[in-house]
C-alpha cells in the first residue's frame, strides 16, 4: 500500500464521520486548486475536527514511508496528510509553502516541520530545516530533530553535527533523532569531546549518549574523566 494510502485509513480510522466528510471536501479543493482552498482548510482544521483532534495516533514505521508518526495528534497528521496532496512546479509550489511557513502558528508550524520529508524537491527546504533548528520554539524543534527523516537524510555533515550537538544543549530525546549512529562522525565525535570537558569543568551531569557517540575518538582526557562514570555501558567500559 502506498504510504499516502496508509496515513490517510490511519486517519479515517480514527475520524467521525463528520470529520470523514470534511477532510474529503478538503482533499477535493486541494486537487482542483489549492492555491486558492488550502489556507483557509489547513488553518480551520482545529475547529473541523474538534472531536477527534487530540487523540493520539501512532503507525507501524516502514521503510517506504518517508514520516515517524509516533505519539502525534490527529490534527498533526491530518494536517501532514493534506500536505502531502499539493502539487506544482517547484517556483510556484516553494513559494506558496514558504508562505505557510512564515505566516503559520506555532502548531502549524510543527505540522508543517514534521512535513520536510514528503515535500517536492527536498533539497530546496535544506535551508528551511537549518533556520527551524535555529529557532528556540521547543515543539518545533523536537518536530524536527525527532523521528524526522529529512534531517539525516539531505543535512550536510556540519548542519547534522549542529543539529545533534543542540539536541543536547535543549534537552531533546536524543535516542530519537533519526541515523543518529549511521552518521556518526569524527567531527562530530571531536566536538562533543570539547563539551565533555565543558560540563566537567562546570561540575554538571554528562548525558551518556555524549560517551557513546564519541566512545571510538576519546582521547586519554576524556578516557580520565570517563572513569570517573558511574553506571558504565560495557561499550564504554572496554575504552578504559
């Protein structure tokens, strides 16, 4: 089944009928013209669906499908899925999401964040993704640096070091960025030393996912400061 197919009984599954009917009178505006309709349908969607808004929904992850759904509001997801419908050129299409982005509230933005991956033409959002890693909305960030494929998928390896290294500095859940480990690398490894001897010099609790990504570049500062751990993986406990 095709992912858009999936997302879109996951959410009918879990909609009144009510709510049924309007996403289908959304989906029909969308093909004839969205431009003109989908404003108007992505921003009313949290009056629409006002019953079945804030359940939670979760989908089994498959390979062929480019979103996370884990834990998300149907709003998200609904949102996500009508998201997924617009088509065009690539001018007209990034100029009207572009416009989404600037104009759209904060749990708008999560939607439309969570959406990187299953837009046209993926590298022209590169930028869109770097400048919401940037930003201090907290839900927006966690829309991106968690479950989100798109960061490990077209970040350059300095973005994806700068995204790993702030989901440190914001207290994101780290086990759930996206290739964490399949794009581990040295410079990655060598700056995350540097913050290593940052917390130690200030007395503060080291994360243990600092040790064990960059467990194969310690050098014996870092090895001394390791030993000082307590509750050591036995990953961890060899480098010593």
């Amino acid at each position: 089944m095709e992912w858009k197919e999936n997302v879109r009984n996951t959410l009918f599954e879990l909609l009144t009928a009510e709510d049924k009917s309007y996403l289908v009178e959304c989906e029909q505006s969308i093909a004839e013209n969205y431009s003109s309709s989908f404003v108007k349908f992505f921003s009313s969607l949290s009056r629409k669906l006002n019953t079945s808004k804030d359940k939670l929904v979760s989908m089994v992850q498959e390979d062929d499908n480019p979103l996370i759904v884990e834990h998300w509001t149907v709003l998200r997801l609904a949102r996500v899925y009508l998201l997924s419908l617009i088509q065009d050129q690539q001018e007209p299409y990034f100029t009207f999401l572009e416009k989404l982005f600037n104009y759209s509230d904060m749990q708008e933005l999560v939607a439309l964040y969570s959406a990187l991956n299953i837009y046209q033409f993926p590298k022209i959002w590169i930028d869109r993704c770097q400048e919401g890693i940037r930003n201090n909305i907290g839900p927006v960030q966690e829309a991106i640096m968690e479950q989100n494929k798109f960061p490990a998928n077209y970040l350059s390896e300095e973005a994806w070091n700068q995204l790993v290294l702030k989901s440190f500095f914001t207290g994101k859940d780290i086990k759930k960025i996206y290739g964490l480990y399949e794009r581990n690398n040295v410079n990655l490894a060598n700056s995350i030393v540097d913050y290593i001897y940052e917390r130690d010099s200030a007395k503060r609790e080291i994360h243990p996912m600092l040790w064990e990504l960059a467990k194969d570049h310690l050098p014996p500062r870092a090895v001394e400061i390791l030993k000082q751990q307590k509750n050591l993986s036995p990953e961890l406990l060899e480098k010593i």
